[in-house]
C-alpha cells in the first residue's frame, strides 16, 4: 500500500477531501488501470491529538493506495520517453 498524506497544514488548500470523493467515482468504473483507493478516506476526528489545528475536525489529511510497484504514472512516462 501507498500512503498519499497531505504536508499542507491548512484545511483548505491541503486537505484530501476532493481526491477521496474522484478516487471513490473511479472505483465504480471497474479498471484495473486505476490506482484504487484500498479504505476510504477518514476524516480527522481529534486534529489536535495529531498536532493539527483543531480546523482540521472532518477534513482528510491521508489516503491508502494499493501499491504501483513500476512507479507512479510520471516516472514511467519519463522513462519511457527516453526508449
């Protein structure tokens, strides 16, 4: 599994909300092309007991991915470019 966890400490501009909501819509398209999300997202229910403020309640600060063991999709374009 991979761990996608946001460094971004502002509810706002880094919380993982929106690529929970896209990851679970892709889910139903039944590809095996889609880096699927292995447990929904988890908003935070104590952001102070992780050392966030506490605006962060409710919010998603990670996300669980099966593990893409050639890379992410960027490397392999970079690599394949070069063959």
């Amino acid at each position: 599994m991979a761990v996608k966890e946001s460094l971004i400490n502002d509810p706002v501009c880094g919380s993982l909300d929106d690529d929970d909501a896209i990851g679970q819509q892709l889910l139903t398209t039944g590809s095996v092309h889609i880096n699927h999300i292995i447990l929904p997202g988890v908003p935070i229910t104590d952001a102070v007991a992780e050392g966030l403020d506490d605006v962060w309640n409710g919010k998603m600060k990670r996300l669980i991915y099966e593990y893409c063991s050639l890379g992410d999709l960027n490397g392999l374009i970079t690599t394949f470019q070069r063959l």
